[in-house]
C-alpha cells in the first residue's frame, strides 16, 4: 500500500492525509516510548514524519540518528527539522547534506528559538543563517529538497502584528517553501480566519493545520503561553477539575481532538498534521474516527505476533 491513507469513503468525508510530529529521545526509556509509537502509527501510512531539532551538538545528532533510523528501518518518509540557531551556514549546511546522505528529502525550516530562552529576544549568530526565509533559500540551493515552513494563526509571540507576520510567511514561500505547517490552535475560526488573510496576500501553498491533542491541559497550557496560541474558556472548563483524574482526563481529551478534527475535515481540510509528544494512542484514536486505517496485513500479522 503506498500513497497517503485515504478516509473511508463510507463515513462521508473528503479523502485525508495525515502527517506526525515526533522529537527525539533523551532516555533509554524515551527511545522505547518513540518507537513504539512510530511503530503504532507507521501503519497508517502517512504522508510524512517530522523529527524535531534543537540547537547544539547532542541534540542535532539525537534528530539525525533518529531520522537515519525511520528512514533505515521504516517505510515512513521522514521531515527532518532544522534551524537557523547557534550555528554558521557551513555547519548548517553540512547538517543539510548529511540528510541528503541519509536519504532524507524533505525539511522543515525554521528560524528557532532564541539560545537564552523563550521570552527573550533574538539574535542571529553572525556566521549563520539570520531567518527561516534565508535559511529556506540556503536549503534550496543545496538540492531538491521539499521545504516545510511554520505558519502561526495567530501570529508567531514575537511579531508586531498578524500582518507583519503573513509578511514574514510570504518571504519563506517566495525563497522556495512549498508548504507551511500551523502552530497548534484549538478554535478552528482562528484557523480559517487566518486562511482567509494569507490568500488575500496570494500565498497559496498548503497550509496545513497543526494539531495538538490534549493529553496533559496544564501542560498544553504552558506550551500555548510560550508560543502565542490562546487557550478558549471551554476548553479549560472541559478539564477543570481533572488534575487527580486521569482515566477521565483521557476520554476528555480524546472526545476535544475528535471533535476539532471533525469539524475541519467537515469545513474542507483535506491535510492535517498532529503534534504526538511521542505518544500515539490518543492520535491512532483520532485517525481511526478519521476512516484512516492499517492495510489488513498488518492487523494480520500483529494478531498472530
């Protein structure tokens, strides 16, 4: 079976395509949660998988041998994530022509955070690549790589306005990005409301929503204050109470994924792009909901395992 999984023809819906979002282990134990997750959802078929990438030595190679690993022993089609971050355009480029090596053809480039931390300001290192739309250009240069690039529905913490920002997304399309990729929303009116500006602009490569399921609200919360994402009342008060609770947490948190998911597949989506934490039960349950499932082969084979 190749090619995107396709929703079930049955349930009503437009054909999906899904891809997942993964970041490399620190910890024996993290290794093991990975793969048995990669594992888990590597039947689906996706379109792709996205590793992560962090500034620094140990990190850069954690993501690379993690990629190397995905494209070794799986069928899947990695997405190895790199930034512009406390490294010169020769390293940076090394790192991009390793990927090639390794046989990976598609990147997700972004500018990254700052090396002191989220909330502080930014700076380009004087040797390297000093934005994503640079770094996209630098990529491009370097081979006939797929580029990735970062959306943010309601714009990314650090820019003046959505306008400015939708300035900043033009300027990686017009260096070679071929897709962009949202932060993660949870009011889907956020999300079209965003498409409609980015069309008026004339930018009409896909721009894929970005997914994050619900497993943890307070930690979800935390991730949404540090990236500019806003948390409505009614999801709060979905898990108000929850925090010693955590069976019920589960089924909250999948009936808040399924519904959101739902919803955009029914208002035209046809891509959608689920940000795991490495787990994958919650995100395998909402595909499922999707019409996505494993070729009959592979449920085969794991029942007589």
């Amino acid at each position: 079976m190749s090619g995107p999984v396709r929703a079930s023809r049955a349930l009503g819906k437009p054909p999906v395509s899904v891809s997942f979002e993964f970041f490399p282990p620190k910890t024996e134990e993290m290794e093991r949660t990975l793969w048995a997750s990669i594992g888990r959802l590597a039947p689906l078929n996706p379109r792709f998988v996205s590793v992560t990438y962090g500034a620094g030595g140990s990190t850069r190679e954690r993501t690379h041998a993690t990629v190397a690993r995905i494209v070794k022993e799986t069928t899947l089609a990695p997405a190895a994530h790199l930034t512009c971050v406390a490294a010169t355009k020769a390293e940076i480029d090394e790192v991009v022509r390793s990927y090639a090596d390794a046989g990976v053809k598609h990147i997700v480039a972004l500018r990254g955070d700052p090396t002191t931390g989220v909330g502080t300001a930014y700076e380009p290192h004087p040797g390297g690549y000093a934005y994503a739309a640079d770094l996209v250009a630098g990529i491009k240069k370097l081979g006939d790589f797929e580029v990735s690039v970062s959306a943010y529905p309601e714009k990314h913490p650090e820019s003046p306005g959505l306008d400015a920002d939708i300035d900043v997304l033009k300027g990686k399309v017009e260096a070679g990005a071929s897709r962009a990729i949202s932060q993660f929303f949870f009011d889907n009116d956020v999300y079209f409301r965003y498409l409609d500006k980015v069309h008026a602009r004339g930018i009409d490569i896909p721009i894929v929503p970005g997914i994050l399921p619900v497993t943890n609200f307070k930690q979800a919360a935390k991730f949404a204050a540090a990236t500019g994402a806003s948390v409505p009342d009614w999801l709060a008060a979905r898990f108000e109470g929850l925090d010693d609770d955590p069976e019920t947490r589960k089924l909250i948190a999948a009936a808040v994924a399924a519904e959101q998911v739902m919803d955009l597949v029914d208002r035209g989506v046809t891509d959608i792009h689920f940000y795991t934490l490495n787990r994958a039960d919650l995100v395998y349950a909402v595909c499922h909901l999707l019409g996505l499932r494993a070729p009959v082969e592979v449920k085969a084979e794991a029942a007589s395992a």
